[in-house]
C-alpha cells in the first residue's frame, strides 16, 4: 500500500506539470451531470454536486491519469479535508461524504477519458 501511496504521489507533482491543459473542462463537467443525472451520482444531490463543482473539476484534472486504489482515495480525502485552505478554497465542510464525492470525481475521469479518446 505504501508503495502506491508513493508513486501516486510522484504521479500528483508530475501531472500538473506535464498536463497544463484541462482534461476535464468545466464544459465536460455540465454534459456529464446531465447524462449521469439519472444515476443518482452514489447518492449525492445534484445541489451537493453543484456546490462543488469546482472542487471536483479540479480532483478529476488533478487525478486524470493516476490510478488510485480504494485504501489510497480515503488517505487522499482525509488529507484534503484536515487542510483548512482547502476548505476555504473549496468550501469543503466535512459533512460531506467523501466516498460519494470521489466516486463521482472518479465516474467524471472514466467518463472524460472515453469521450477524449473519442476526440482522437
């Protein structure tokens, strides 16, 4: 576990210097709550979606192309949340359930990256 906590976190210094460009935009991120909406997103509302919009535009970019493991996301997620930056930046309020929000971020890349390779 350790060892992919270690690469993905090489993998999160590298990608936004590789990756300037949004693989995600927030353009994509509308399409896809439209074509997901009947999906129930895991059991968020599509308010809470909508409130942090940004936050998961910004994860789906910054986690495009790093394969996170279940054990990996939770570590991620708690650190996200005790940063209280973050927070403010994000208006992260820790009532959210961060399993459902990285499963939508997670359901966002998946989508992205089909329709990318679309484009190709």
């Amino acid at each position: 576990m350790s060892i992919n906590l270690l690469i993905s976190s090489i993998q999160l210094l590298i990608n936004p210097l590789l990756g300037l460009q949004s693989n995600v935009p927030p353009e994509y991120f509308r399409k896809f709550v439209l074509l997901e909406e009947a999906n129930n997103f895991g059991g968020l509302s599509i308010d809470e979606i909508y409130s942090h919009q940004d936050l998961i535009i910004y994860l789906a970019n910054l986690l495009y192309d790093i394969n996170l493991y279940e054990q990996d996301v939770k570590v991620f997620w708690k650190n996200l949340i005790s940063n209280k930056e973050n927070q403010e930046n994000f208006n992260i309020s820790k009532s959210i359930d961060g399993n459902k929000l990285m499963a939508v971020v997670t359901s966002l890349i998946t989508s992205a990256k089909i329709e990318n390779s679309q484009k190709d």
